[in-house]
C-alpha cells in the first residue's frame, strides 16, 4: 500500500476545510469479505465519498467538489491564511503533520451517521442504491458486531434484534426494488437481502446452479439470517465443527464423572469411566460398573514354542520363551479383566497395536481373546499359529 496526499475541500456552503487521505495503490491481501458485500481490506482502506461538514452539517459529496492538496501548490496562499491553517500546510510539505494543530474551520471528513444517511439519500436521490446499500451494511455491522478501522464511530455492541425492526426492514425492502436481478453480482445481493430478511425460499430460487452448496445455501439450510464472512467461509465451518465436536465431547465427558466407577463392557472387560468404548474389545455398550478401589488379583502368561508352534500358557517353564513377551500380567476382579500388560519389548497397553514376535506378529485384541479363554478356564494353553502373521 502506498499513501497518496492529504486532500482538503472547501465547503460551498460554509467555506469551512475538510481533510481527507487518498491512495496511490493497495491491494487485498488479509481482506475480510463478507456475504453482504462490505470487505475490510487493511491495505486498502476505503475513505468517505459521503460526508458531513463539520461547519454547517451540509450533506457533501467529495467527488463532486474540487480538491486540493500539498502537491498542488497553486492554491492561493491568501485563502489558507483566512483559516489559520497555512501552519498546518507547511507541516504537511515538511512532513511533519502530526505537530500541527487543526484549525476551528478544518474539520477531518468522517462516514456518515446512520441519521445521516438517511439525509443523504433526499440530498443525493440519484445515488440512493449506493446509499442504501451503505445503510444496510451499516445496520449489519451492529447485527454482527464487526468493526472496521473506517466506521462511523457509533456504538457498535451487537444487536441481534435489529434484523427485525421496522428500520431495517424497510431499507432491505427498499433495496430489493432497486437492484437487478439479471446483473449476477446484484442478483446475490438480492439473495442475501431475502436470507436477511428470513425469507429463505426466495433466497434459494435466485442462487444460480453453479453456485449450488455454496455458503448461501448452507446457510439457508441453517435457517441463519445474519451476514456470514466468506473469503474463509469453508475453513470456518470446519472449525465449527471441531468447536460443536469438542463441547459435545466435553459434555458427554462431564456427564461420564458424574460415576467415577469403571465401566464394564459385555466382555467383562473393565476400562475408564469417560472412554466411550472399551479399549480391549471394540464394544460400546455398557453392561456394569466396577468401583476403582477394589481388591484386584493377578495372573501370569507366558508365550513361547513348542515343535515350532507359538504357544501361550500359564506354565512360566515354556521353553524358547519369547524375548519380546517375556510375561503377560492380567489384572482381574471375579470375572471381570481389567487390565492386560506386557513386559518385553512389545509396547502396552496392546490393544491397538500389533504384537511383535521373532518370526511373526499377532494383532494386540487377538490375543486378548486368546488370553480371556484361558483366563476362563477353557483351556490350560493355546496354540497362537493360527493367528501369527509370518514375516516375510
């Protein structure tokens, strides 16, 4: 962005001076956008065309006025000199602006009042779609709460009420006759105009098929009637989501403590209280609970191999026992497990993982359901081949 000089105005009316800036060039990079056309571009900020003077109060369009300014030095001395303001000159040209002191009779140009507005609008009628459009954007930023460095400096606390009033709705009904619907850009202007307005069917019939599933439509879905910024539309809807996730996450949590006890799954396999599933078997329904301060008992397996075939048991004798199972230590109470570990070198807890062996491996809840069957009393052993992944 590069400043352009500091234009000054003289009022026709009141022969007062209004300052303003200009721009040689800016661009748009970090812009905010937002559904109902306005954009917030910080390097490349928008003065006001529309203002007020600070004299008389007299409506004044800038563009329509002459202007001038430290590079047009041809302004007569004399003029500035009525005003007190040639100090104020020479410390523009030297650079110095900020020392100065403004005249009584220089006044900065400002956006206009939403009152104001309203009075532009029968001063300047032929520009009354541009103005209109000022109105509502206005009105949205206090339905919003956005600010931008250019705005009126009114009071910009959110309202969410406003969309309802007779002031708002009278301007949006106001701009839905004056914009085209066979230009595309006024066309989604008035589509945004009917979302505004709750009139989400009129919405939908005027958003073009190439623009189907975009943030119009969702939002019309939503049944949301506020303006949405939407140069990052889609970036922040997945982070809603991950927001709704994460409280319904934190809701289910805090109504999972409200029981500290553990939870038991059809299995009898015991785990934390605010897992939503258990770890050991997949299961997600909940049969029981265990208190946490319960006497658990303890129980040994071993993996090692008999006439070439991995075999696991409770006999801590097991020839070629394997150095990456050393022990399998089941934490139990009666008929419920509640915790598996391994010691070697194989991570724990297992249940995700896959079991390493020295010429194999065997899925973590695979053996916990070899494990249960001998835990049970169905067998003193089993033989592991079936379910061993030879390496390659």
């Amino acid at each position: 962005m590069i400043l352009g000089p500091d234009l000054f105005y003289k009022c026709p009316v009141c022969g007062a001076y209004l300052h303003s800036y200009s721009l040689r060039s800016g661009n748009t990079f970090g812009a905010k956008v937002y559904s109902d056309g306005k954009m917030f571009a910080p390097m490349l900020p928008e003065y006001p065309n529309i203002t007020k003077c600070g004299g008389c109060g007299t409506i004044l369009m800038l563009s329509r006025l002459e202007s001038f300014s430290e590079e047009t030095l041809s302004y007569p001395q004399e003029e500035i000199a009525k005003i007190s303001l040639w100090e104020k000159w020479k410390s523009l040209i030297s650079g110095t602006r900020r020392e100065a002191k403004p005249s009584p009779r220089y006044y900065e140009c400002e956006h206009l009042s939403m009152d104001d507005l309203y009075r532009a609008i029968d001063v300047f009628p032929e520009t009354e779609l541009y103005i209109r459009l000022m109105i509502w954007r206005g009105y949205n930023d206090r339905v919003t709460g956005r600010t931008f460095v250019n705005s009126p400096s009114e009071d910009l606390r959110v309202n969410y009420n406003l969309l309802d009033s007779k002031e708002y709705k009278s301007n949006c009904l106001a701009l839905l006759n004056l914009l085209n619907k066979d230009n595309r850009e006024e066309r989604m202007l008035l589509a945004e105009l009917y979302r505004n307005l709750g009139n989400f069917k009129e919405c939908m019939a005027l958003i073009p098929e190439s623009d189907r599933n975009s943030y119009m439509e969702i939002e019309c879905k939503r049944g949301n009637r506020y303006t949405v910024r939407i140069d990052n539309y889609y970036e922040m809807l997945e982070v809603r989501a991950k927001q709704e996730a994460e409280r319904k996450e934190q809701e289910r949590i805090n109504e999972e403590m409200k029981d500290p006890r553990w939870k038991v799954c059809p299995n009898g396999h015991c785990y934390e209280n605010i897992r939503k599933e258990c770890p050991w078997c997949g299961k997600d329904n909940v049969v029981g609970r265990l208190d946490k301060d319960v006497s658990l008992q303890h129980k040994e397996l071993y993996v090692g191999k008999q006439n070439g075939h991995y075999i696991l048991t409770s006999d801590a004798s097991i020839p070629m026992q394997e150095e990456r199972i050393r022990k399998i230590t089941i934490d139990y109470y009666q008929d419920k497990f509640v915790y598996f570990r391994i010691d070697g070198k194989n991570p724990h807890p297992f249940y995700y993982n896959i079991i390493r062996l020295n010429e194999g491996s065997i899925k973590g809840r695979m053996l916990t359901k070899y494990i249960e069957l001998i835990m049970k009393g169905k067998c003193d052993y089993l033989d592991l081949s079936s379910c061993i992944e030879r390496n390659n």
